[in-house]
C-alpha cells in the first residue's frame, strides 16, 4: 500500500519505517530541511534504539523516502497519517495548529481518488471533525476521503519494539470503506503478532488516548504520593508499592516513584484532557491533582538536597541523566532540567553527564560543565544526583566514585541503588520514599 506520512518526529519516522518494514511503500514528509537531509544519508535524527538499521534496511530495499515536498506524498498515498507535534498553549489546551497546516495542505493536493486521513498525532476529543471541516474547507476537487483517528501508544526508548509489538491496535472510524484500508494497512502486523484490534468511533479513539496517558500518569503520581507518606512515617515505598502491585487489578508497572513524570507527553496530554474537562463543565480536579503531586516530587527532591547539603552557593553537585527517561535522548520536559535550574539558582556549579542527551542539553544550557563520563562527574563534586536511571550508572564502580567526590553523597531520584549497600560503602544516600 502506498503510505505517506506528515511529520517525522519519534511518532511520524518510528510509524513509516515500520510500516515500510512490513512491507508498504512509505513517503515520509517533514519540513525540516536538515532532519530531511540526514534521514536521506541514511542517519536517523533521534536516539531511538533499533531505529536507524530499520531506516536503512527499508531506505536500500526501495520501501522508505524521505522528503520535504507534501505534494507527491499525499497525491501517490491510499493513507495519509498526520503525525505532526501537538505542544501545549499557555492555557494548557492542545495547539493544533500544525495539524490545521497539515488538514489544509492534504485538502490543497488530494486529488479525486479515495483516501484516509489518519490523525496519529495526540488530539483533543473531537479534533477529527475539525480536521474533516478543514479539509472540506479548502478542497479544491471533489475529493473522496474520510478522516479516521490512530492513536499512537509507543513509549520513546523502545518505540520501534512498541510499534512492531504493540498492546493493541486502535482505529477510531465511521466509515465501512475507511476500517478496510486501515485493517489492510495493519495486516501484517495483526498476523504476526495476533495484537488485539479495538475497531471504535472516532471519539472514542481520542478519548482513549488522552484517557491512557492520564491514567498512567495517575499511576505514577499515586506512587510518589506514597513515597512522600513513607518519608514522614519511615516505611519504604518500594516495598510498599510492590505488595500494592502484586494485586492483578493494579499491576506493578508505572508505580516508580522518583522525582517526578516528564517528557513531551504526559505533562501536555494531562494539561490537554483538564482543559477538555474544563470546556465540557466537568470537574477536573483528579487531573489538578495528579499535577500537583508530580510538580511536588521534583521540589520534594531539591528541598532534600538543599536539607542536606545547607548552601548550595559555590558547591559543585554531580548530576547523572538529562534525558526525561533512559534509552533516549529526548530532554523534552525532563525533571533534570528542573533540578538543575533549581540548584543553579541557589549558586551551585553544575557538571552533568548523559550517554545520549548531552548534545541536545548543550543546545538549551551552556553555563554547566559536561563531562565525558560518571567519574569526571564525581570528580571533585559535593554530591551526586542521579536523574535518569541510564542501566550505565546501574553499574558503576561506587568505590572509584566515593574516592573522587569531595564528600560521599548520593541523592537517587530513581532509585537504582540498593541504600544498604551504598550506605555500607560509606555514601549518605537519599532516595525517594524509603
Ligand atoms: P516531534 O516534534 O518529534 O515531531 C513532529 C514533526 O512534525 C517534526 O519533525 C516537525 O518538523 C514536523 N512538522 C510539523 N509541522 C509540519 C508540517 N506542516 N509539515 C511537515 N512536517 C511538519 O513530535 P512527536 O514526539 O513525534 O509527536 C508527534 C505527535 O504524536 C504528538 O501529538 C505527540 O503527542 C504524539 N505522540 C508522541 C509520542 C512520543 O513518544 N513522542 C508517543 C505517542 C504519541
Ligand atoms: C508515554 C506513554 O508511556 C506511551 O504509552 C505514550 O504513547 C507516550 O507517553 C505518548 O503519548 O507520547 P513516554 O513519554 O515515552 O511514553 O515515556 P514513559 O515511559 O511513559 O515515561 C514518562 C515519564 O514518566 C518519564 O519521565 C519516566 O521517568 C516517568 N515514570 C514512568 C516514572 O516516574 N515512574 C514510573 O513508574 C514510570
């Protein structure tokens, strides 16, 4: 099938190298003239594991191009996927003006042959109909199409795993002829991987978006909820959130606590769905909250430091991790860059490390020393925080680090050390909730 995707982000590049890995004709689209120019030497332009082999293995097979000119693209493709960003209004509410750009291109260049607009990007409940109204809007000819809803649930980190695995398959359409292309564009992975389809309406599908992302962000805010308790009355989270787990009907995953959620969606997608509660007179305050918990992890965090350490003026603290989550090198919103503009605020002296985040980090703070490694970090530093639980610090030599820190302490936003043991190596440790 001849697929054209708007948008070559983590969503729109992981989506069409997938799909021209099972073994559709894929025209990727992005206005980024640079993003476009690598993809075509072959180089992926994220840290996405897996990624860039499949680029080139679909690239040379003659399955994948990139380009930025929209018209070819959307006139060749059956499907058009919208995979544009939708970053948050200072209100909070979704900014769907590249998906209107996109809406308004797409009506420009579709020709009288059918064709499914998919919106992949997260939206708002309703945005579908607001894209078909577009569409409609500027049409030059009497275009036959449908627009359908997508969404995507990879996580960045394992998002070519995600996409080739998925939970499950959500296609949101109102129309016979549009759930035939969609199925025919998902076949092949339905039959490798037996994912289950959920078939619903196009409401529903951008509800079920922004009602996953909300939950799983509930989930973790419930956890540093618990965290902050076990730290007045001294029990240990981690333990108590295991047993809590272990019931079938909650599950253990996404019950880390830490200092905080961040990254391109969560934070936006839950602003997004509180501002759809707010339009539609419903009360949003589970949404409030969960915000308020996940802001109070991060501050929670620096009060501990600024507890232990006292002044911060002229100390150097060690900050491990920049990147929002491991195995990326997304900064998008991470909790790092929180940490460290609260502690740069108080007079200390930065040295940072990350094993992929450390180019983009440079572009958005240049008053902090990076360093090429966790020990040039330690070197000389009052403290150490870990940000991002990178497998990389999991393993460090905690003796060599002890040896080059001014004072042994560690402050584990993550906690990836098991506090006896460090503490036995002579460390003060901090963690969260235990
Ligand atoms: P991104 O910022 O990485 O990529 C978006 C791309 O769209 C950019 O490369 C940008 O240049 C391009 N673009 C914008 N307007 C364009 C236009 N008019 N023509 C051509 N290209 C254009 O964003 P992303 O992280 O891939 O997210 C995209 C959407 O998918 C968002 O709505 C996001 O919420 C959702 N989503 C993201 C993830 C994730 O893990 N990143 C997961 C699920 C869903
Ligand atoms: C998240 C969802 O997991 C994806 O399903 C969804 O598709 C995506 O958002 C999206 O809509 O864009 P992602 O943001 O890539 O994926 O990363 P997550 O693994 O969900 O982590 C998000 C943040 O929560 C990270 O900062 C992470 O450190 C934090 N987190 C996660 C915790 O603090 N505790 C946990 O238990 C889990």
């Amino acid at each position: 099938m001849k697929i054209a995707i708007i948008g070559t982000g983590y969503v729109g590049l992981t989506t069409g190298t997938c799909l021209a890995d099972l073994g559709h004709q894929v025209t990727c689209v992005d206005h980024g003239q640079e993003k476009v120019e690598k993809l075509n030497r072959g180089e992926s332009p994220i840290f996405e594991p897996g990624l860039e082999e499949l680029i080139v293995k679909n690239k040379t097979a003659g399955r994948l191009s990139f380009t930025t000119t929209i018209e070819p693209a959307v006139k060749a493709a059956e499907v058009i996927f919208i995979c544009v960003n939708t970053p948050p209004k200072p209100d909070g509410h979704a900014d769907l003006k590249y998906v209107e750009t996109v809406a308004r291109e797409i009506a420009e260049n579709i020709n009288s042959e059918y064709k499914v607009i998919v919106d992949k990007s997260t939206v708002p409940v309703k945005t579908a109909e607001k894209v078909k109204e577009t569409i409609l809007r500027y049409v030059k000819s009497d275009a036959q199409f449908d627009v359908v809803s997508n969404p995507e649930f990879l996580r960045e980190g394992t998002a070519v795993k995600d996409t080739l695995e998925p939970d499950r398959i959500v296609i949101g359409v109102d129309s016979e002829k549009a759930m035939e292309k969609m199925l025919a564009v998902y076949q092949p992975l339905i039959e490798k991987t037996q994912a289950p389809v959920k078939i619903v309406s196009v409401k529903s599908a951008e509800l079920i978006k922004h009602g996953a992302n909300t939950f799983l962000a509930n989930k973790i805010s419930f956890a540093n909820l618990i965290a902050e308790t076990c730290e007045e009355v001294g029990a240990d989270a981690l333990e108590v959130l295991a047993a809590i787990g272990l019931d079938e009907r909650i599950g253990n995953q996404f019950l880390s606590p830490g200092i905080g959620f961040g990254g391109s969606c969560f934070p936006k997608d839950i602003a997004a769905y509180k501002k759809t509660l707010e339009i539609l007179g419903i009360d949003n305050s589970l949404v409030v909250a969960i915000e308020k918990i996940n802001q109070r992890s991060t501050e929670r965090f620096l009060h501990k430091v600024e507890r232990e350490l006292w002044v911060l003026d002229g100390k150097t603290i060690g900050i491990l991790g920049l990147a929002f989550k491991p195995n990326t090198d997304d900064i998008r919103n991470a909790p790092a860059l929180k940490i460290i503009a609260g502690l740069k605020a108080e007079g200390a002296k930065i040295k940072a490390y990350d094993p992929q985040a450390m180019a983009n980090t440079k572009k958005m703070i240049t008053d902090i020393e990076y360093a090429n490694d966790p020990y040039q970090v330690a070197q000389g530093s009052e403290a150490l925080i870990i940000c991002t639980e990178w497998d990389e610090f999991k393993n460090l030599d905690l003796v060599k680090i002890k040896e080059l820190m001014v004072t042994p302490i560690i402050f584990d936003g993550r906690n990836i050390f098991d506090p006896a043991a460090v503490k036995e190596l002579g460390f003060k440790y901090f963690g969260v909730g235990r």
